[in-house]
C-alpha cells in the first residue's frame, strides 16, 4: 500500500473517531451501548471500581466495609460551677457549690472481630464514664472497654451482640502515594458518611499527635466524628483508623495504618497492654543548630538528658551529655525511628548502644526494660 492510501485510512479513522465522540456528547444515551475492555487499560479497573456509563462507583467497597464500622457515643461528668451571681465574686465565689455536669461526645469504631471487639481512638473514649455504640443497621449496645494505648491513641473495645460482620484487613505497607482510599464514619454526629481521596504520604511522623507515628496521610475528608473509623482501599479493605485532621477542611488527615492497629489490638487482647523495649533514657534529638551551640562535630544522635533511677541503662555509667550515635548497628537519625526500635526489642534481650562523649566513642548493652504505660523516657 502506497503512502496516500495509509493517509486516507488513518484519515478515516480519525474523522470515525471525532463523530463518535460528538455523537456521544449530543446523544448520552449512546454512552449506554459503548463496552469498556479491561484489557485496554494498564490495570484491571474491573476489580477495584465499578464503571457504568463511564463513571466510577466505589460502591461495592462501601457495601463491603460500612457494616463493620460503627458509630460510638461517650458520657463522662465534670465538675463545674453553678451558673450564680456570686460565682465571681471575689470573697464568696469559692463558696458556690460545684455541680456536676455531665459532658458527651462522638466518634467511630471499626468492627475487627466477629466476636464484637472494637477498635477505636483512644482520645475518643478517654475518661469515659458511659460509652454506647449504634451498629450500621441501627441497633445499640453498651460497651465494654477491654484496654488502651495511649502511646498510639488507640483502643479495644468489647459488645455483646451476634450478626457482626469484621471487617476485611489490607496491608497498609502496601499502599502507595496516589492510591485512592475512602473514610467511613459519623462526622459531627449526622450518621454514617464516606469521603474519598488519595493517600498524599506514607510513614509521616514528628506531628506531635502520638509518642509512636508512623501515619498515612489523605487528604479524604475527616471532621470530628470520623476519629476511630475506619480507611479503606477500593475493594473495602482495611488499610488505617482515621485518627486526627489539620485545619478547618479536614483535607489533611492522618490515620494509623492498619498493620500498627493490628498489633496494637493482639498485644491488648493476649496481655491487656502493649509489651514495649525500653531503655529508661531521657534524650534529645541532636540537631544542626544543638551541634554549633554545644561546639561537637556531630549532626545527628539523641543528647542524654537524664536517667531514669533503677531503670535498664542506670547501671552502665552514662551520664547527661553523652550522646547515643548508634543502636544496634543502626544510626540514630531520628528519635521516632529510635524510639520505635527500641519499643520494638523484647524485654529481657539486649541492646548495644554506640555512645559519643568528649570526642570519644564506646559501646554499652543495656537489658530492655519493659516500657511504661505513659512514659516521658524513651
């Protein structure tokens, strides 16, 4: 075939092509008729989305994963003072009576077991005097709190009904930048609700929200309420518990990834707390502008602060000011990724640390404590 001829048949194509599409755009209903092949696409969308006239549904994801989540209301009472003329006087106000005043509040669980154990925040049923949970098909029933984590603001919770669907588990190692999740919960107390978007971080830390980060970041609509339900993948999987958002918007939000969640709910469940290594030290990240102010030539490492008395590193002759440069073998160059390595050495096993101090370089093994429940000390 001579060049004209190609011409005109990539010509006709193209001219095929341009009616199709006005013709699709002046008659909808045409859009009906028109089959998308899976196999056109670089994945197979057939398993992750739903496409219909083409437009994306998520709605197999949502029929999959909103029965196991709930919402949960709490009730705890305070102490306040009564509403009185002479409340701010300055001689008789402390005279008037405190009332007690009972406070609520809101937020989501996620249903990880067929027996009815829950995983929610911490933050959501902390000091809790009542906490009550409504199911997706509207049943209620109290709860029981079995244990909590304040170190990664989570909690296991227990209610006594039958017909709970778990939800499905994902791996949240998985999941990459891009990825488009959804958030399922009861914002503001209006009932279940699912925002959408994309996973915008993985591994975020130094937020100030947990003593151990490690959060998915979205930007998935997350408002009060949504602390404690649940963030899944596009076939309903669990991949996080959405903990906590910045801003107004709730378009940066973070949520604790499924596989920290997992964890946390066997330790509680197998021991009533989480087992955690600890060193008993009290130390400071050692920073570009520490390191002028100090005068060392170190840029990274966690500066001794104190020690904690009959704690596993009281016996090995540091002292405030030394500066721990490795442990185990691995650099320290972050004190979250430290403290989580050490948190994660079973108690009783040994860990090496490389200390710096005026210049010189020595090695100790402390025995791993097992950490505190809330503790300031690494």
């Amino acid at each position: 075939m001579n060049d004209s001829g190609i011409k005109k048949i990539a010509t006709s194509a193209m001219l095929g092509l341009a009616v199709a599409l006005v013709a699709t755009i002046i008659f909808p209903s045409l859009q009906n008729k028109i089959t998308i092949n899976p196999d056109d696409h670089a994945h197979n969308v057939s398993d992750r989305t739903m496409f219909a006239t083409g437009y994306a549904s998520y709605s197999q994801a949502v029929s999959r994963a909103a029965p196991s989540v709930v919402n949960i209301y709490t009730r705890k009472v305070t102490l306040g003072r009564i509403d009185h003329p002479l409340s701010k006087h300055p001689l008789f106000g402390r005279l008037v009576t405190q009332a007690r005043v009972p406070q609520t509040s809101l937020g989501s669980g996620v249903i990880m077991k067929a027996d009815g154990i829950i995983l929610t925040n911490h933050h959501v049923i902390a000091d809790a005097d009542k906490i009550l949970t409504m199911l997706y098909d509207g049943r209620t029933a109290p709860v029981k709190l079995v244990g909590s984590d304040p170190d990664t603001d989570l909690a296991v919770l227990k209610i006594d009904l039958d017909n709970l669907q778990p939800i499905s588990i994902g791996k949240s190692e998985s999941a990459e930048v891009g990825d488009v999740v959804l958030a399922i919960g009861n914002p503001h107390g209006i009932g279940q609700t699912v925002t959408q978007g994309i996973i915008s971080a993985t591994g975020r830390a130094g937020l100030g929200l947990n003593t151990f980060e490690n959060f998915l970041q979205t930007d998935a609509g997350i408002s009060v309420g949504n602390s404690g339900g649940a963030l899944v993948d596009l076939d309903g999987n669990l991949l996080g518990i959405n903990t906590a958002s910045i801003g107004n918007t709730g378009s940066i939000s973070f949520a604790i990834p499924s596989s920290t969640a997992i964890h946390v709910l066997n330790e509680i469940l197998k021991h009533g707390f989480v087992i955690r290594g600890w060193l008993g030290l009290d130390a400071i990240p050692v920073t570009a502008r520490l390191a002028r102010q100090l005068k060392i030539p170190l840029r990274h490492g966690l500066l001794i602060r104190a020690i904690a008395v009959n704690g596993p590193s009281d016996n090995l002759n540091l002292f405030p000011g030394d500066i721990v440069i490795e442990i185990n073998g691995v650099s320290v160059l972050d004190p979250q990724t430290s403290m989580t390595q050490i948190s994660k050495v079973q108690p009783g096993n040994p860990i090496k640390l490389s200390i710096w101090r005026r210049g010189a370089t020595f090695s100790v093994t402390a025995i791993a404590g097992t950490r505190p429940s809330i503790s300031p000390i690494n």
